[in-house]
C-alpha cells in the first residue's frame, strides 16, 4: 500500500504536478492555523479546524479538482464555515448560560417538582380505583367544580346520593393514600 507521501495529489492534463498530500499539508496548514485563529481566538480550535479541512479536502478530492488554487479555496471555504459553525454554537451556548445565571433553578425547586409529581400521581392512580360512581362524582364535583344539584340532575340522582358519594370517596382514598398525599388531596380539593 502507498503512503501518503507517494501518491501525487495533483495531475493536470498537460502538466503533472509531483506535490504530495504532505507537501499541500505543509504548504497551507499554517495559514489555515492563522486564519482561523483570527476568527475564533483559540489555538487548539483553530488547529482541529485547520485539521478538519484536510480530512474534508481528502474525502472529497476527486470532487475538488487537482489546480493548487481550487484546493486552497477549498481548505479555507471549509475552515471559515467550520469556523462560523463554531461561532453559532458558542453563541447559543452563551445564551443558554445567560439564562440559567438569570433563571437558577434551585435543588430545592426540583426535588419539590418530584414529589408534587409523585404525589399527583398517587392521587390519580388511587382516583382511578375508586368505584365508578365515586370516582363520577368525586371528578365532576372537584375537578370540574360542578354543583351539587348539578351532578344530581346530569347523573339523575339524588342530591343526598351525591353527598353521599362524595364521602364515600374521600374516605376511601384517605384509606389508599399515605397521610401526606391525603393531605395534599384536601389542599388541592380546598382551591
């Protein structure tokens, strides 16, 4: 297998060009290095850049041609928008840091979002076992703030079945929940 170093890179029709991958490598990598260091203020970057640009112009060098000056315009086109890339990213990066230093989210506030969550969802699961007569009345009377009379009249019961109901269902749930999700219950049902 050839090396790199053997392979001639570029062939004209009427010239033949003896420059090798290495030797277009050390003709231009420095001032792909510079160019891009002048455009993101970071050595390593600019050297990955600079790095990456060869790797491009390596896997697309049938596409690209063989003159010296299409290769050059090549390496820099791509290092500039390799560059620009990473200058978008760094932006939404710094926004999305202004954020968090504007909007800290506390432990605390996370760890109270999983237990309301955990909670909330005790109650529904233990909402869901009830019977479906206490679960019909518990709903309509809590979550959708219906009256009395009005769940009477739309489930045809009475209204002294529907107080009825309701009980029944708050008592069953106290058995099912653990106090302080009971507790939550009453303080969600209360607003």
């Amino acid at each position: 297998m050839d090396s790199l170093d053997c392979k001639p890179l570029f062939s004209h029709s009427n010239v033949a060009h003896d420059l090798t991958f290495t030797s277009v490598f050390s003709m231009s990598y420095t001032g792909l290095v510079y160019f891009s260091y002048k455009m993101l203020g970071n050595k390593e970057e600019a050297e990955d850049v600079a790095q990456n640009a060869f790797i491009s112009y390596w896997n697309c060098k049938g596409e690209v041609g063989s003159e010296p000056n299409v290769i050059k315009g090549f390496l820099y086109t791509t290092a500039r928008n390799t560059c620009m890339d990473i200058l978008k990213h760094r932006t939404v990066v710094r926004k999305f840091r202004d954020q968090l230093d504007a909007d800290p989210i506390e432990e605390s506030d996370i760890e109270n979002d999983i237990i309301r969550a955990e909670v909330l969802s005790e109650i529904f699961n233990a909402i869901a076992l009830l019977p479906l007569g206490c679960r019909k009345v518990l709903e309509m009377s809590y979550l959708l703030g219906k009256k009395n009379q009005e769940i009477s009249e739309e489930l045809g019961i009475s209204i002294n079945t529907v107080k009825t109901q309701k009980q029944r269902a708050l008592q069953l749930l106290r058995l099912k929940l653990a106090s302080r999700a009971f507790s939550f219950l009453l303080f969600l049902l209360s607003c």
